[in-house]
C-alpha cells in the first residue's frame, strides 16, 4: 500500500469526536461532534455515520483512536473509563458496517505518532515520547520508528508512573485511579483545578479569588489566563503545576533516553508557562548523562495530533499489509 492511500482518520474523546480525511497527504477540515455517550449502540452509529459522511468514492481504510486500552492485533477494546466501549471488538464491528480495514488503537498512541512526523507527514523522531495532559495523563511511545504497545496494548499509560509516593503508608488496595502520588493524580488538568479553586478560596483579593467572587466555576485555566496577566499568585500556582509535569518528563527521559518528549493534550495552551518550568525540573531530575540529546517541546499538530494519528496508523498498517501480501 502506497502513501497515496485514501484514509479517515478519528479521534473519539469522551467529550468529542473528530473526523477527518487524509489523501495525498492532506489532511482535511475536521467534522466535530460531541461524543454519543448514552450507550454503545448509538456510539457506533455516530462513529459510522461520521465516517461515512466524510469519505469519497475511494477509502482504503480506517483508523480509530480511542481512550481506551486497546488490543490492538483485534482491535477490541479493553478496558475504557470515559465511553462506552468496554469489551467491545470495535475492528471488527466497524470494518463489518464500513466494508473497509479499520485499525484500533490508544488516542495518546495515535497521537505520538502524528508528532514523530512533521506538517509534510515525514517522519522527524524515531524515539519519541508523548505526554497528554488534559483531563487525565495519557501517554504514547514511538521506538525504533514504530509505535510501541508493549505486551498486552497497555504501554504508554506514563499518567500513572508515579512522583510522589507516601513509602510509609500502606500499599493502596489497587481500585482507586489514579492513584495518590501519580502523574495523573499531581499534574493533570484535574490537578490545575483544584489548585486553582484552592488558591481562589484562600485568596478572595487575588485575581481568581475575583473570578470566584463572580460566581464563576474557577478553573486551571482560569489560572493560566491570570498568570498570562501577570498575577503572581496564578503564576507560581502554574509553575507548580509545570514542576509537578517535569519530574513525570524526567521519568520518561531516564526510561527511554527519546530524541523528543511532547507535551500535547489542553494543558499544551499553557506554551511557555508549562513548557520552561518543566524543562529546568525535568533537567534537574534527569541522571547525567542521560538525555544529553532530548528535546522537550509542545506539540507540533495540536488538537489535529489526534485525527491525523489515526489517519497515519491506517496507513502505516495498510503498508505493512501490502508488504506482507508482496512477500517483503
């Protein structure tokens, strides 16, 4: 299968989806629909006639990317906390009413794959990790110029590596995510929140104390946009924040030694409030020597990582198929 493939590309969210298609390597505008979260029925059929609302006369075929563990040699979902696809063997039920493959896998993942490309769609880092901060912490890899999924699908979840555990405290009963001390749990876009309703409550005459006073739901970024604007305390509440991220940027360096570790997802709107902060603790955590050749950056594509991943994934599994069916 050649790069001149005909694909669609979907990014499924518990807030959105989006679709879009890719052909000669352009990708289209994205059709934005809120997520159909009511059940698994009227999820797919949104997926489907998204799809089919999107394609030409020609598809070759499907990628999906869903927040979800995935297997992905079937394309069955595993396990998903925010949509309604758990145990369902999304592949075969869609590539069954789309008459095309379609190819399944994580969102982060899919997402860490259009980030290993530039905008001319030509692969820039074989060693690359992605971080998405946005409700949760998500994560993809690339290794070695290939996604990497790991035994069972599940690789990439770096949201629950943890940076702060309690080693006196009883070990947790495993039912609770994420857990106390992780990634997630710390630096998530959860986490701005709270520390920014915490820190407008303890403050009424600071700036988001005043967005509190107006009966306004105080949000993280709420905090980002004070601090843009120069509030001091939104400010060293963003750069903890940041710091919080940088440790997790530290772990995955020390891990993997990558060419590139991406920051994606909403927290990505923060730019230089994130990214510096990170950085330098990422540096001061990292083993020297180790990620001599690292760079730490936002993403490139931003919230089109998503759609233009899982176009990519369709066709890099397509070439894979075409070269096994050739014989190479």
């Amino acid at each position: 299968m050649s790069d001149g493939a005909d694909v669609i590309g979907v990014d499924l969210g518990g807030t959105k989806v989006a679709v879009a298609r890719l052909r000669g390597g352009e990708l289209s505008d994205s059709s934005v629909e809120p997520t159909e979260l009511g059940d698994q029925r009227r999820l797919i059929d949104q997926l489907v006639a998204m799809v089919q609302r999107c394609r030409g006369e020609r598809l070759d075929g499907v990628g999906i990317g869903v927040p979800s563990v995935v297997e992905f040699a079937t394309g069955r979902v595993v396990s998903s906390a925010n949509i309604p696809l758990a145990d369902v063997p999304l592949r075969e039920v869609l590539g069954g009413r789309l008459g095309v493959p379609v190819f399944v896998d994580n969102d982060a993942t899919v997402a860490a794959l259009a980030e290993a490309h530039d905008e001319q769609l030509r692969m820039t880092a074989r060693e690359l990790v992605m971080l998405t901060v946005g409700t949760g912490v998500g994560g993809g890899m690339v290794l070695g110029g290939r996604i990497y999924r790991g035994a069972t699908g599940a690789a990439g979840e770096l949201g629950h590596t943890l940076i702060g555990v309690e080693l006196d405290d009883p070990a947790p009963t495993g039912d609770r995510f994420p857990q106390p001390g992780s990634l997630e749990r710390a630096a998530s876009g959860h986490a701005l929140d709270a520390l920014a309703r915490a820190a407008a409550a303890s403050d009424p005459g600071g700036a988001l104390g005043r967005v509190r006073a107006q009966g306004a739901d105080v949000r993280g970024a709420d905090a980002v946009r004070c601090a843009r604007d120069g509030d001091p305390g939104a400010g060293a509440l963003v750069e903890l924040w940041a710091r919080r991220l940088g440790i997790g940027i530290a772990n995955a360096i020390n891990t993997f030694d990558p060419e590139e570790v991406v920051i994606g997802g909403g927290a990505a709107e923060a730019g230089e409030l994130l990214i510096e902060p990170a950085r330098a603790t990422a540096a001061a955590y990292v083993l020297p020597g180790a990620g001599r050749s690292t760079t730490i950056r936002l993403a490139r594509h931003g919230v089109r990582a998503g759609v233009l991943g899982a176009a990519l994934l369709a066709i890099h599994e397509l070439r894979e198929a075409g070269g096994r069916e050739d014989g190479r």
